[in-house]
C-alpha cells in the first residue's frame, strides 16, 4: 500500500539521491518531495552549484543549498551556501520544521 508522507515536523529523516534533470548534478531530498518529481504541498530539496569559492579565484567547487516550498502558499525560502552536504541538509531540514511549525 502507497502511503503518502506527512507533514509534520521531522526529527531525522533519510535522504535519497537523485539528479538535476537539466545537467546531472547531485541533489537530495527526502519522502519523494523533490519538486521536479512531486505534487506534495511541501517540497524539499538540497541541490548544488559549481561556484567559485572567491571572486578571484579560477576554479570552481560545489557547494550546497536547500529549498523548502510551500505549493499551497505559493512560497519558497533558501538556505545556504554551504561547503559540505551534511551541513546543507541539517540546515533544509530546520528550514522545513520552521514551515510545519508555522503551519500548525
């Protein structure tokens, strides 16, 4: 039986990887939210960018960010410019506890 994921704050949860459908870069999500394969009223996602670290500096290096969007609301808010991927994911799930908290 297909059970649909709850909104509700989340004290842990497990994050699978996926890809951009544009260039293949890694992103994470969790409880299908991602917002390229979803209908979920609150999406999730942890994406990369290949960025320069300084303005001076020629080459590149991935660093993260997280999105939480609420569909019904029509809003979305970013976190980050993070060097590692622990730290981006920690930060996205406090970003979308903050929406379930004030949804509820």
């Amino acid at each position: 039986m297909f059970e649909l994921p709850q909104d509700c704050i989340k004290q842990s949860v497990t994050w699978s990887k996926g890809s951009d459908f544009m260039d293949g870069s890694p992103r994470y999500t969790f409880e299908g939210r991602d917002p390229q394969n979803t209908i979920e009223r609150f999406q999730v996602v942890v994406y990369t960018e290949r960025e320069r670290e300084f303005s001076h500096d020629n080459q590149k290096r991935n660093f993260y960010y997280g999105y939480v969007r609420d569909n019904e609301k029509e809003c979305g808010d970013t976190v980050g410019r993070f060097k590692t991927v622990k730290e981006a994911k920690a930060e996205t799930l406090k970003l979308f506890n903050l929406y379930m908290e004030t949804e509820a």
